[in-house]
C-alpha cells in the first residue's frame, strides 16, 4: 500500500531550479552585452539564482504524492497549500521519460494523463526512482482491479509480445524527409521577434555591408546554405528524438519507446486507442513510406504530437500486416469511393485563386520580377489536382476510412462507436452541385480531433450517415 505521503527524490529540486533558469534567466544573458554596468549585472544575477535556489528546494519539500481510497492524491505550493485528487479510474496511460537529470540519478520522469487532455499532463511526478515507478505502476493496477476497471491478464509474464523496432535507414529517411526545417525556421524567427531590440542589428548589417552591391548568384547562395543547415538542424532533431524507438505490445497494451539523450516511454491501452491516422508528405508518397499515429484518450498537448507515433515511418505496403499485428482491430483499406466529379471545379478554384490574385499583386507592384510569381499557377493547379484525387472514404464493417490532402495526404481510420460526432455540412456552391463536406471527430488529444473530406456526393453523405445511426444498428442487431 501507498497510502503514506512520499516526496520526490531530491533531485527534482535540481530539475525545478534548472526549469526557472531557462524561463527566466535568459533576458539577464542577453541583457550582459548590452548593459554598461556590470557590477549591477552580476549582482542582480546573484540575487536570482540565490532566491531560485531556495525557491527551487522549498517546493520539492512542499510536493507530496500518495495513493487513497482509489485516489492519486497530491499536494503542493508554497504559499498556497494546492490539491489535486486523481480517480484512478480517469487515470489512461502513463509517459516514462528520462532526461539526462534523470539518467545521470538513475530516475525517471512519470506524467499520469486522463482522458480529458489538457495543455500539460494531469500529474507530473518529476524525479523518482525505476522501482518507485514500478510500485507506482502496480498500485494503479490494483486499484483499476478494485475498481473494477481493469480485468486479470492471464500469464503476463509469459506471453512475449510483439516488437518493432526502427532500422537505421528508415530513421535516416524519416529525419532527411522530416517537417523539421519549418520548425527550425520558425524557432528562428521567433527569437528574432521576441528580442529585435536588444539585437545590435545595426552592427551586423555594418558588418555585412559588402553584401549590398553582391551578385544575385551570392544572395541564392546564402539562401541556400541557410535552409541546408535548417536542413541538417531539423536531421540532427528528429534523429535524437526518435533515436532507439521500439514499440512493444504486451497483453492488451502497447509499450512505445524512443530517444537517445532523453529517454521516453509511453504505456497505450489498446481499448484507449480512438482512430489512426496514416500522413504521407509529397517526398515520403513518392518513395512509399507514411507515418503511422495513434490518436488515443487522454494525452496533454505538449505531448500527443510524438508520443503518439506508432510508427515514425514504414513501407505503406507494410502498415496493414503491422495494424493486424500491433492495432488489430484496424485495417488499411485500399479501396475507396472516390469524391464525386463535380468537386473537381471547386478542389481547383479553392488552390488556384488565391495564388491568381497574389501574382497579381506581386507582378504589378514588382515589376518585372514579380511576375515569376504567375510560375506558381501550374503547381496551385496541380496540387488542387492532386488533393482531389486523394480524397475519398469507406465503409467496411463498424470502421469508417475518410482520405483528404492539403499538402500531406492524411488517412483516418475510426471504429463507430469511437466517433462521437459525425457532421454535414454544405456551403451555398455545394448545395447547388449536390455535395457536402463530412466530419468526423474523437475524443483525442487536447479538445478532441476533427477530421474532414470535402466535395462528397450527397448521396454517399447519406450513406454514411445511415451507417453512424445506432438506432439503425440495435435494429439490425435484433433482427439478427
């Protein structure tokens, strides 16, 4: 039993005085190079770091943790006593990670999330020790079993599971064909926006005068070596991230691992699992590969995006014999009723007139330059092309398919009695041409996970909606 308030290990003060640094001590840094008066520099920095310190080790003597009455209970604040009581039963997976803190400790880190989501997890256990975390594992599974909530597995121990594991070449694919450098650019920019005025952009563009009278080759060139390193950074990131990733299905439950510095793992009930969904980006599409995602209950916002990654990539000819393995009760399906005919004129007009009337502008007040900007048409066109085709759905059974593309073509595989909404919707163009746009959405991620296909026929929209009535399927059911 666990009944007995237990603090963190020590080492979470470390982990909390580490966190105020990089939230707060980093306006002082860039503050140091453009401060005159350093005496008062280092004197301010010393008042910090001592108040962070003493903050840092009062809240680690503050936070308890203890299980009663079915109920994961805990307790912190420094001025403020707060409390927060878990049911157990609410309680849908556990994320174990390990930092480099946590490893040089020999600790783990446990975030304890519900189905409810939110932007952080529901409890955070920062620092304990793998048998603690393993203690803490067997309590909620006594609990769950107490409650009622969790059925006996039969020889767990014995049965081995299935294993994946990433190969070298699909993780060097996978970062090289990566998303990345967007977020590499966009971190860029945004520390330039946060600090453009404690920057000496004056100096460096003094520096970089010579530029000025530079060759477009030169300007070509510098671009181009900036998008090849955020290239190499986005690399160097998705390869430590997805470092040593392994999914393990035990009984009823899919163990997810990954990392390399910071370790992970994420513990996924197969009965929690609301829908998968299938990505493949342009370049990923051409070479046969596609990223497999869980979208289950529960999960914070800061974590549903990675943790989620079933597999980061594979063979599309592979995903259906590794569903029926690791998700069985899904299946890719490779037939599918395409989107109606008359969608095709709205698919082209949607891409192609926004790029219409950009060109426009950019030729008329960048000319002659600016009209390079109408070579963007064909691809608009091509690529409204291309997102019509992609699109269309399935029945098969109690599963709904539904394929739509923006860029990434995006597959969504949901069991019906996941789907707790299913809509139609028309616009005043598709109640003329007799088509609809359908949505689905589950209970995933932080306020449920919408998916939608536009441009289906009416007719095939009240298909789906027949399937979905449950009133119509008890009905069936009873006949049968």
């Amino acid at each position: 039993m666990m009944s007995e308030p237990k603090r963190l290990h020590p080492a979470a003060a470390i982990l909390t005085f580490f966190k105020q640094l990089k939230d707060g001590l980093f306006p002082f840094v860039v503050l140091f190079f453009v401060n005159d008066y350093k005496l008062y520099f280092f004197i301010g920095l010393a008042v910090v770091l001592s108040v962070m310190v003493i903050f840092s080790i009062i809240s680690w003597t503050k936070y308890t943790y203890r299980f009663e009455e079915n109920e994961l209970r805990i307790e912190y604040g420094l001025f403020v006593k707060k409390k927060k009581y878990i049911p157990v039963e609410r309680i849908q997976s556990i994320n174990e990670s390990a930092g480099i803190v946590q490893q040089l400790f020999g600790l783990v880190k446990l975030q304890l999330e519900t189905a409810g989501g939110g932007i952080e997890a529901e409890a955070v256990l920062t620092a304990v020790t793998r048998k603690e975390a393993r203690r803490i594992n067997e309590a909620l599974a006594e609990r769950k079993k107490e409650a009622g909530t969790e059925t006996e597995m039969e020889n767990p121990v014995e049965e081995r599971g299935s294993i994946y594991k990433i190969g070298m070449k699909e993780l060097l694919v996978a970062a090289s064909t990566s998303s990345g450098i967007g977020v590499v650019l966009s971190a860029a920019f945004a520390f330039i926006s946060q600090f453009d005025e404690l920057i000496p952009f004056d100096k460096l563009i003094n520096r970089v005068s010579f530029l000025t009278d530079a060759s477009i080759t030169v300007y070509a060139i510098i671009v181009f070596l900036a998008f090849l390193i955020a290239w190499v950074l986005s690399i160097i990131g998705v390869c430590l991230k997805f470092a040593n990733f392994t999914v393990v299905k035990k009984d009823e439950d899919l163990i997810i691992s990954r990392g390399l510095f910071e370790k992970h793992q994420l513990t996924i009930p197969l009965e929690r699992i609301q829908a998968v969904k299938i990505s493949e980006n342009p370049i990923r599409e051409k070479l046969g590969y596609a990223t497999v995602h869980l979208l289950s209950a529960g999960g914070s916002l800061s974590n549903q995006n990675m943790s989620a990654v079933l597999f980061p990539l594979i063979k599309k000819a592979k995903i259906a014999e590794m569903l029926k393995e690791f998700a069985p009760d899904y299946t890719m399906e490779e037939q599918l009723t395409p989107l109606s005919k008359r969608a095709k004129r709205g698919y082209l007009l949607i891409y192609t007139v926004p790029f219409v009337i950009l060109s426009c502008i950019i030729g008329y007040f960048f000319e002659p330059w600016g009209y390079f900007a109408f070579l963007t048409i064909p691809a608009a066109l091509a690529a409204g092309l291309a997102a019509f085709r992609s699109g269309g759905w399935n029945i098969r059974g109690d599963q709904l398919t539904l394929v739509s593309r923006t860029v990434v073509k995006t597959t969504y595989l949901a069991k019906r009695k996941r789907i707790q909404v299913l809509e139609c919707k028309q616009s005043y163009f598709q109640k003329r041409l007799e088509l609809a746009s359908m949505q689905a959405s589950t209970t995933s991620g932080f306020g449920g996970t919408h998916f939608h296909v536009k441009g289906v026929d009416l007719r095939d929209a009240g298909e789906m909606f027949e399937w979905y009535s449950y009133e119509k399927s008890a009905r069936k059911d009873a006949v049968l």
